[in-house]
C-alpha cells in the first residue's frame, strides 16, 4: 500500500448547528494535519467544539464548510455507501461510555464490525465463521482480555469494558482509532491500563486520535491540539510523553 | 425477566389482530369452500339436469309468487301432456307433475298430520330416487285414481315400526290408500326431506283428496346438461302457445333448473365470504398497526445500539432488513398462532355439522398455509418499512451520546 503522509487534512473547517431559531458556531475555521502513526490528543473545555471537531474527522458528522481530505482524497462526494466502508474498515472507534451490546457476550460484541464487512470477504461461509473466531481471539488478546470471551459485558469491569471495546475498535485493523474520552468514565488505574493499550497500538502503527479534557491524559499523546471556541489555539509535540509505567499496572 | 414477561405480554396483545386476522382468512378458504361444496353437492343430489317449471311469473332473480305459498291455478294438467310429448320436448326423459297437501295419516295408533305428495310414475326417474321394497305405482294408477301409497324410508318405519308393511293399507283423510312400496334411505338436503315423503298418485291426490284441477309445479329431467337451455326454450314455446301469450312479459309460469335456483343460496354463503374477507382485512390492519407500533418501541430503546452499528460499518440498508427481518417474525409469529385458531374453528365448525347430521367436507390444504404465510410476511414487510426506514436513518452520532 502506498505511504500516505498526511492521513488527515482539514482546511478551514466550520460546522453550524442550525436549530431554526439559532445558530451555534461550533467550529469556526479548523486547519490541521495529522500524520500517519501520529498519537494525536484533541483537547479543550466542554463546549470548545472538540467532539464536534472529532465527529467530522472520524465521519460520523459532516462540515458546514471547508475542505476535509481522507488520505488524500476529498471526502466532499463521499456518499453513504463510502462512509459506512470507512467507519467499517479504517476507522475504529472507542467511546467514552463503552458502547457494548448488554444482551450479547464478549465475543459478539466484539464480532460486530464484522457483520458489516462486505468489503475483504464474498460471502460468510463456514471459513469464514472461522476465521472471524479466530481474528475475534487475536483482537481481545491484544487487550488482555481473552479470558472473558464468553462472559456478558454486566460481568466485566469498567476498565475491561474498555477494553473489550477498544478490541471490537481493532478489529478489522484500522489505520486511525478515535478514543473519545476513553478513561472519562473509568477509575485512574483502569485508565491508565486503557492508555497502556492505546500507546502498544500506536507503537504497532495505528494512528491515534484522542478526545479528552484532561491534561494527564493528554500527555500520553505525542501532539496536543488545544482548541478553544471553535478554533485551534496550540498545536505543540509534547516533549515528555508520559508512558505508562507497566509494573505499575500489572497484576 | 419480568420486564421481559411483559413485553412478551404487550407483543402478544398488538399481534392479536394478525391472529384473528389469519384465523378469519383460514375460515374463509375452508369453510367457505365447505358450505359451497355442500350446495354443489345438492346440485349433484337433486340433478344438475332437472328443470322445474312454475305457475307465475317471475323476474330473472327472484323465486315466483308459488313459491311463497300464494295460489297460482294457471297450470293444468293438460300442459304436462303436452310437455311429455316428445314433438314439443325432444329432450325431456322424463316429466312428473307436483301437488302436495296435509291430512291426517292414520295406522293401528299411529295418528299424524302429515304433508303428502301428488306425483306422476315418471317422478322416480325424475329425481333419480329408488325403490327399496316393492314397487312405484304406474301411469295407469294415476289413470284409473288408484289409492296406492309409496313411503319414505323413515316415515314408513315411523308408521309400522318394524312390521311387514307391503300391501299394508293406511287411512289418508278419509280414505285407505294400500302401501306398494317404500323408498331407498337418499337423506335430506335443505329442499326435501326425501326419507320422510309419502308419495300417491298425482290425479288421485289432484281429485280425490285436494278437489283441485291445477299443479303446484311440474319438474323434468333432460337428457344432457347441455340441453337444459333449449329445453328450457322450449318448454316456453309450448306453454305460451297453449295459455295464448304472445311475448315473454306475458309470461304466467317460470321455467327454473335447479343450479339457478341454488345460486341463490349461493349468494347468501359468498355474502358470508365476503363479511369474513372484511373481518380479515380489518384485523390484519390492526394487527399491521400492531406490528408497527411494536416495531416503533422497538426502535425507540435501540437507538443508541443502531448508532453504533452504524458507527461500526453498518449501512442504511443493513439496519433496516434487520428491522424488516424482526417485524416479519413477529408478524409470523401472529400468523403461525392465527393459523392454528383457524384450525380449531374449521374443527368447530365440523363438530357443529356433525351434530345437525349435515354432510360436511372438513377442508385443509396445503394452499391455506402458503396464503397465510404469504399474506402475513407481506403485513410483515408493510407495516415494518415504515419503523425499519426510521431506524435506517438514524445518525451513528446516537452512538455518541452519553447518558
């Protein structure tokens, strides 16, 4: 596969909520690049349009205006079709509140973005089925989490719940993770196990985007972007990343 | 779980239309085809080939004015010899007159009014009856005013029990008739009670009992069933030629066969298929608005699950055949339970037939189980493409939302 720089490359982005009687600005002229590899930290105050920022990058949203290229390609014409291809095969997701299927177990959960995979396989034969098992395992071992194939997602921690979701997020292998406040909802330890996974992955290569408003958390990221009312206001590399301290956080 | 419990409660309530709505289509198929089956049947019992001809007019549609008890004299003896001559009527075979009456019926103790019949020699073949014992009185005996008498198979078990009866002699009003035959067991159907008619010959009926000089109706039996028509033809042509009329609108007699008569009561049971067609309808619709709603509620508590799937691949169309494909098994399961209530009420009804001794063809075929699956997976997909587009639509921002 071709080498791509600029993974991400947005000019001038706005997004306008428009509910008829106002208007909210919540972007108002992004620009940025993000490389590929790149451990990228979004952070800002609660209303600073980071989500927002965030939604439009991973194309769960569309821009008012301004230019949003996807490893190189204008993403203007993508139709329903391509964004569903994209969330499905290069993008994983990982959400502050987990996300995760109550009535199903670990494995389905994780087994989703396989449903809808039309795209590497023709049809979901018996092989198939197979191999699904197979890549389903090697994702929840990646996060340690193997040993909870069959449990319900009620019987896990919040910090394996995080987990079990960043293992659906990998999946198919993405290039980019979006982690949306991945530790909001989870005690420091268990966040700290979270962002040990989340760095392992980037040093596997996966580009990383990570929401947050914590400046800790941040710091794990090789690149913060700060962004305040709707603008970038700091783009800086961070010159001490923090690592997490593996003794620290294994049993 | 008892949460659960009451979902399954509140599902099974909005399925019920698609339940009585099955059941009615069930019903419709199988018992309306019994009942028309059963009049078929009666067609083939009394004889697709007779034609019947009446004293009085009569439109197209409706019975003449004989039939509703009121007295027409316009029809004589002279036009049944005339019908039987094979010059006027090349397809008759065979022709009898009809008169009937009440007397008293008297034998040893036994003491009844009861309602007998004038008929011609020719009436066994006519109808097609039987003899069992003994013999039918001839033409000459209705000649000569012979006061011979043939029984049904009931009544004459009714008069003389299990007594040698042949030759036997019954008190009619006031005079003995001598028994020379009993008729074979034929049943009932809604016109006759075959089994339990007494038969005596047709003018000694006419003159020695009623004191009349007319006939109640004449009835006739065609070679062919495909001659019905011109026979019918010219069974007019004769009595309009002997009672003087010039054109039809002066007709003073109808001519009938049997099917169109029945297709009167044939009306009656489509008005009934009809009615039931509606009650299924109705209740489909309901049970369709039923599928809706649950569907709705369905999506409702989902939304946050349907934005993620959406966040994780899943396309509009991939949410909604998973819609579609849940609003068809509720509406199956709707159907698979309407199917088996049908079931039960095409038993019922058979039960119920059995006990008025009616001949009743129980009817399940394998068509009845297609056409409700059909018509249930199309209230299925109906009725679910509405929910299954809203959630189709849903923005896999919903995933994001925190609660």
């Amino acid at each position: 596969m071709e080498k791509i720089a600029k993974i991400i490359s947005c000019k001038d982005i706005t997004k306008v909520f428009d509910t008829g009687e106002t208007k909210t600005h919540a972007l108002r002229g992004v620009s940025c690049d993000i490389a590929e590899g790149e451990f990228v930290a979004i952070m800002g105050p609660s209303g600073s349009g980071k989500s927002t920022l965030m939604h439009v990058l991973s194309f769960l949203d569309r821009a008012t205006e301004g230019g949003y290229f996807f490893r190189g390609k204008d993403t203007k014409d993508f139709d329903e079709e391509k964004l569903a291809f994209i969330r499905n095969q290069e993008i994983g997701f990982v959400f502050q509140s987990f996300n995760l299927m109550q009535r199903v177990s670990v494995f389905e959960n994780v087994e989703l973005p396989l449903l809808y995979d039309f795209y590497t396989k023709t049809t979901q034969n018996k092989e198939d089925k197979k191999t699904n098992k197979d890549r389903v395992m090697n994702a929840l071992k990646s996060v340690s989490m193997e040993h909870r194939l069959h449990h319900m997602p009620s019987q896990l921690s919040g910090g394996e719940k995080q987990r079990v979701a960043i293992a659906r997020a990998l999946i198919n292998n993405p290039k980019i993770i979006f982690a949306d406040e991945p530790t909001g909802n989870l005690d420091s330890k268990s966040g700290l196990q979270v962002m040990h996974v989340l760095e392992g992955l980037n040093k596997q290569g996966h580009t990383i985007i990570l929401v947050t408003h914590e400046s800790r958390t941040a710091e794990h990221a090789q690149r913060i972007l700060r962004i305040v009312d709707g603008k970038i206001v700091d783009d800086k590399r961070v010159h001490n990343q923090r690592s997490v301290d593996t003794d620290n956080i294994l049993k | 779980m008892q949460n659960f419990l009451a979902a399954k409660m509140r599902t099974f309530l909005t399925i019920i239309g698609v339940v009585i709505g099955i059941a009615a289509v069930m019903v419709v198929m199988s018992v309306g085809t019994s009942a028309q089956n059963m009049i078929l049947d009666q067609i083939r019992n009394v004889g697709s080939d007779l034609v019947a001809i009446l004293p009085g007019a009569a439109d197209d549609d409706g019975p003449p004015a004989s039939t509703y008890g009121i007295v027409v004299t316009t029809m004589k003896n002279g036009d049944l010899e005339a019908l039987r001559k094979k010059s006027n009527v090349p397809h008759a075979v065979a022709v009898s007159g009809y008169v009937s009456g009440n007397n008293v019926v008297q034998y040893k103790s036994y003491d009844k009014s009861l309602t007998f019949q004038g008929v011609s020699a020719d009436m066994l073949d006519v109808e097609g009856s039987n003899i069992a014992f003994g013999r039918f009185f001839t033409s000459a005996e209705d000649e000569s005013l012979a006061r011979v008498v043939v029984l049904g198979a009931k009544i004459a078990k009714d008069i003389f029990d299990n007594e040698d009866m042949l030759g036997k002699k019954i008190k009619i009003g006031s005079q003995s008739f001598r028994v020379v035959g009993i008729m074979e067991e034929r049943g009932a159907t809604f016109a006759a009670n075959y089994d339990e008619s007494i038969y005596i010959p047709l003018q000694t009926a006419q003159k020695n009992i009623l004191g009349i000089d007319y006939l109640n109706f004449i009835r006739m039996k065609v070679d062919d069933e495909k001659n019905v028509e011109q026979t019918k033809d010219d069974v007019r042509t004769v009595l309009r030629s002997r009672h003087d009329i010039a054109d039809d609108e002066g007709d003073d007699f109808s001519v009938r066969n049997i099917a169109s008569a029945l297709s009167m009561v044939n009306n009656v049971t489509n008005i009934m298929k009809y009615f039931l067609t509606a009650v299924a309808s109705i209740s489909l619709i309901v049970g369709g608005i039923g599928v809706m709603n649950i569907m709705f509620i369905a999506l409702s508590k989902r939304v946050r699950e349907i934005g993620l799937r959406k966040a994780v691949g899943a396309r509009r169309r991939d949410i909604m055949w998973q819609f579609l494909f849940e609003s068809m098994i509720i509406a199956l399961i709707g159907g698979f339970i309407g199917f088996f209530v049908g079931l039960f009420v095409i038993w019922l009804a058979w039960v119920a037939a059995m006990q008025y001794d009616i001949e009743w063809d129980m009817i399940i075929t394998m068509q009845m189980a297609y056409v409700s699956l059909i018509i249930t997976l199309v209230i299925g997909l109906l009725f679910g493409i509405y929910p299954a587009r809203k959630a189709s639509r849903i923005s896999p921002m919903e995933a994001l939302r925190y609660e």
